[in-house]
C-alpha cells in the first residue's frame, strides 16, 4: 500500500475513534458510586406500632425531631420515617462517610406532609416548606416544599434531590424545619451517591493527612481514639478504602557509591549494596506534631526547686504506628489482609509490611572514563482506611505508606560518562607539592667517597686536552 495512502487509512481510523470518544454523555452517571448512609430507612430503633417517639434515629443527630413508627407514617415502603418537628424548630443530620474533599454528591429521600392534626397554626394540607443543606453552610441551602394532602393523611413524594460539592471529607449533611410546631414534615429512604473525588498522588509519604476522628458524627481530637484503641489488638477494627489506596514506585535514589574509573583499563568492583525501605503514617505523624506543638501545656513534676516541666532524654522518638502503638499495627494488618480476600486472616503471600531491609552482592565491570553506581526504586503500599472503635462509636481516618509485600523493587545498575567535575578530578596531576620527601640528603653515588668523583681524573694518569677551533685539523698520535 502506498506510504500516502496508509497515512489517509491511519488519520481516519485515528479521527473515528476521536470523535467515539467525544460523544456526548453523562461522564458523572457514568463515575458516580453509592455513598453509604448509615441506617438509611431509619429501621433502628424500632417503634412500636402505632407510637410516636422522641427519638434521633441510629446514626443520625436529631434536635427536637420525632421517630415514627411505620404505620403512623404511611410510607407505600412501610418504612419508618422522622419528623423535622417536635414543638420547637428541628433539625436531622448524618454524615457521608468515605466522601472525600471534592466529591460531587447527589441525596436523595422521600417526604410528606404531616399526618398528624393538631397542627395549631401550622397547615400541612398546603404543603409543608423545609430546607437541606450540606456542612454548615445554612445560607447555601435547598429549599423543598412537600406535597399538598388532605388532614390527618400522609401523602409521599419518592426521589427528592439534593447535590453539592464536599467542602470537607466525610460531609455533614442536615434537613431542618424552621416552624415551631409539633406536625412537621416527615423524610425516610435516603441514598447517596458519589463522583469520587481524585485520587491524590501527588501527597508525600513523609507529610500525610492529619487524622479526622468522631465520636459519633461529632469531631473529637484523633488522639482520644488512639488512646482507646491501643486497649487491645482486637478492640477496634481497620476497615480498607480500596478506591484511594494503590501500590507504586517511588522516586529513584541512589545508594552506596559511585565507582569512577580514571584508568586506561576496565575495572571489577564487587561490593555488598544495602538500603531500607521504612514505614510512614499519619498517627505518628500526628502525634509527633501534637507533641511539638508550641501551644501545649508541658506537664509539670514536683523538683527540688519547685515545679518543673517533664522530660524524659531517652525515650526514643518513634517513627511509625508498629513501633509507638503496636495493637493499632496488629488491626491495620488485619484490617489490610481481610481486604485482599483472606477473611480468616490466614497467612498470606501479600502481608502487610513495617519496613524492609534489602542487601545485594553486586559485581560491577566499570569501563575506562565511565562511572558506575546503584539506584533503587521502593515498591511502596498507599494504604487508606478507617479505624473503628465499635463500642465507643469512635471512628477515625488512617493514611499510610508502607513497603509493599506483593511486587518488589527495582535496582537499576547504571554506567555513564563523568561529569565535568569528575573529568577535572581525573585530569588532575597527583597532589603531593605538599608531601615531604624524606630522600633529600640520602646517600648518593655523589657523595661516597671510596668512589671517584665523575669528572675527575685518577691521579698519574696523563690526560690530554685538543681544543677544536675552525680551520684546524686533528692531530694524530
């Protein structure tokens, strides 16, 4: 086929497959991923039948709403349902856990007017008006209003929305009825899904996200869930968030020397080459800021001059969570190796490691002019999750960076041209104008003296001595 011709062929396979990949759609729906909501029909606590109880539903805060029972609120789903409304102005809230910064959310849920009747000034048959807004950003929120119904009768509207951006991880999202009154609007069956924010590769092992911790939805400091979690290897479990953890290689580095060969000849080094991949992660990270942190109060010790601040010069400072908080590491592990489909944590091919330690023999041919050294690449374990304290309801979130158990690293054995620097060095004369030389005054065959001097003549031996000038012939003996 002609080289025109196949250049035709190629440029139209190539626009056809450009414009496939133009065509519209909906790259969201595409993307878009449940987000779990805790208890999301509001099934727990049950409600005896035919009661009304002021009570939040589990996991959910409630501010003067009420829980009711499924057949006082009529759901076609027979789902209980909470009402925005107990005699003062109520709000119901939950957080999206595993939502991070960034993510586009959309809510869903179902409402209706109050089934109830004595409503005083508050008319439901007109429809009820109630807002959701997502953190704390009231000024920014949706305003639904309820469908209209008869008195006494619950009429539900399936599949009301709410979308917005996360302006945080793990978002709080929140309903509120504005009305001081006892019949306000009912919501139940909520779904959330997600567009999954980007996977930050670009975070540094060595300076990770600072924990996020709750104790319910509320935000406590990460360090009261560190506290309770090392009670036990079993007391809090690590649950893997597979869509923001991945293996990679880090950035090359070299390790041991480099063999610089200045001779007209080829060299053989053979050398042992060491290196350590170490571990990173967050609570350390944490603690160690919290521990430094300027703003402390620094505890205080009875001393022989009063009052004095606590040190203590040998402790050794910890660089990871195996070394500082060893049952933590223990259920991170465990944690990792549920999630790589080994439910029983039985012993595994792919564990998960704190640190590595690596040693080659290597034996290097380095070329006349050249330079030969070693770089490695560490095959590294981005692990994101989160630590659950199931009786405390405590929860908080875990970075970490460890070595990899499954792939390994990569060792280059690299030969190049010297630098202008090392070319310099190897074109430099021997430096030794400053070393002594002990020889000076050594003897000689100058100065011995059984031995006739050179240029004297042994005595009684006649010499003689013919000037050469210009016209003159030798003389013959």
């Amino acid at each position: 086929m002609p080289r025109r011709t196949m250049t035709c062929c190629l440029s139209a396979l190539l626009g056809s497959s450009l414009v496939l990949g133009a065509l519209p759609g909906d790259a969201s729906a595409v993307n878009a991923v449940d987000a779990p909501i805790e208890n999301p029909d509001l099934a727990s606590p049950q409600v005896s039948a035919g009661t009304i109880q002021k009570i939040a539903p589990t996991g959910w805060d409630g501010e003067h709403t009420q829980l009711f029972s499924a057949d006082r609120a009529g759901h076609d789903g027979k789902l209980q349902a909470a009402s925005l409304s107990d005699g003062s102005a109520g709000t119901l809230s939950t957080r999206l856990w595993r939502v991070q910064k960034g993510a586009s959310v959309t809510v869903t849920w179902d409402d209706s007017p109050s089934p109830l009747t004595n409503c005083g000034t508050d008319d439901p048959t007109k429809g009820q008006q109630y807002r959701v807004f997502a953190g704390g950003e009231a000024d920014s929120a949706q305003t639904v209003t309820t469908e209209g119904t008869t008195r006494g009768k619950a009429t539900w509207h399936e599949g009301r929305s709410y979308s917005f951006t996360a302006e945080e991880n793990n978002p709080r999202i929140s309903w509120t009825y504005r009305k001081a009154s006892a019949c306000g609007p009912l919501v139940t069956h909520f779904r959330a899904t997600q567009d999954p924010a980007p996977v930050p590769y670009d975070i540094k092992k060595a300076r990770l996200p600072m924990p996020q911790a709750y104790q319910g939805r509320a935000p406590i400091e990460a360090r009261l869930v560190v506290q309770d979690c090392t009670a036990g290897p079993r007391t809090c479990h690590f649950e893997k968030d597979e869509r923001y953890s991945y293996r990679y290689y880090d950035r090359p580095r070299m390790v041991g020397q480099a063999n610089i060969n200045c001779t007209r000849n080829a060299l053989t080094d053979k050398r042992p080459v060491n290196w350590e991949e170490l571990p990173y992660d967050n609570i350390t990270q944490y603690l160690a800021r919290h521990e430094s942190d300027p703003q402390k109060p620094k505890q205080q010790v009875p001393g022989p001059q009063g009052l004095q601040q606590q040190t203590d010069s040998s402790k050794e400072h910890q660089t990871d969570v195996r070394q500082a908080h060893k049952n933590i590491a223990v259920q991170i592990a465990a944690g990792f190796t549920r999630a790589d489909g080994n439910p029983l944590e039985m012993e595994t091919n792919n564990p998960l490691l704190y640190g590595r330690k690596e040693q080659r023999d290597v034996t290097l041919t380095v070329q006349p002019g050249e330079v030969s050294w070693i770089e490695v690449q560490g095959a590294r374990e981005r692990l994101v999750g989160t630590l659950i304290h199931d009786t405390k309801h405590e929860r908080m979130d875990v970075f970490a960076d460890l070595p990899s158990g499954s792939f390994g690293d990569r060792m280059y054995q690299r030969t190049g041209p010297m630098s202008k620097v090392e070319l310099a060095r190897c074109a430099d004369a021997r430096d030794n104008a400053r070393t002594p030389d002990n020889s000076i005054g050594a003897p000689t065959l100058r100065n011995v003296p059984h031995l006739v001097p050179i240029g004297d003549a042994p005595k009684g031996v006649k010499t003689r001595t013919v000037p050469l000038t210009a016209g003159t012939s030798r003389p013959r003996d």
